[in-house]
C-alpha cells in the first residue's frame, strides 16, 4: 500500500478513556478540548516526502481531517499534507 501525491496513510494513537478532575471516563472521541491528535506516518506520498515527511515519522494532524480506509482487515487514516500540523 503506497500513498499518492499530498495524501498520507497514517495510523492513529489509540488513548482509550481519560478521566476528568470530576471522575466522569470519556472516550476519545468525546474529548472536545483537544483538536489535533497523534498518529504515524505509514506511507506518505510524493509530495509528503518532498516536504520532510518519512514512513515511521510521528505527527499530530487535525482530528477532523480524513477518511478511514480498511486493508486486510486493518483500519488506517488518509489525511491530506496540508492537514499535519506538527512533526516530532
């Protein structure tokens, strides 16, 4: 599997459930004070590698931003160049 131009496959950081100062568990996807979160670059195209981005690379990227694709069973993200905010 191999990513074309600005686009990356990316696998994102599982959390799991937090607990607030109150005691209430939230799932990650209820977490509406954090906008951008961790994932590693599995493939990145053309244009991504031209721009410093490397397999393995570890980025935070807009959570909005994307689809899921699934191949062979596993679950993985394609996000656009532009959507990366930071890389470690």
């Amino acid at each position: 599997m191999r990513a074309i131009g600005r686009n990356i496959i990316i696998r994102k950081e599982k959390k799991g459930t937090t607990e607030t100062k109150g005691g209430l568990l939230l799932a990650e996807n209820q977490r509406e004070d954090i906008r951008y979160t961790a994932a590693t670059v599995v493939s990145p195209g053309e244009e991504a590698i031209n721009a410093g981005l490397s397999e393995g690379s570890n980025i935070y990227f807009d959570r909005h931003a994307g689809h899921k694709i699934e191949v062979e069973k596993e679950t993985y993200h394609l996000i656009k160049l532009q959507d990366v905010v930071v890389v470690l």
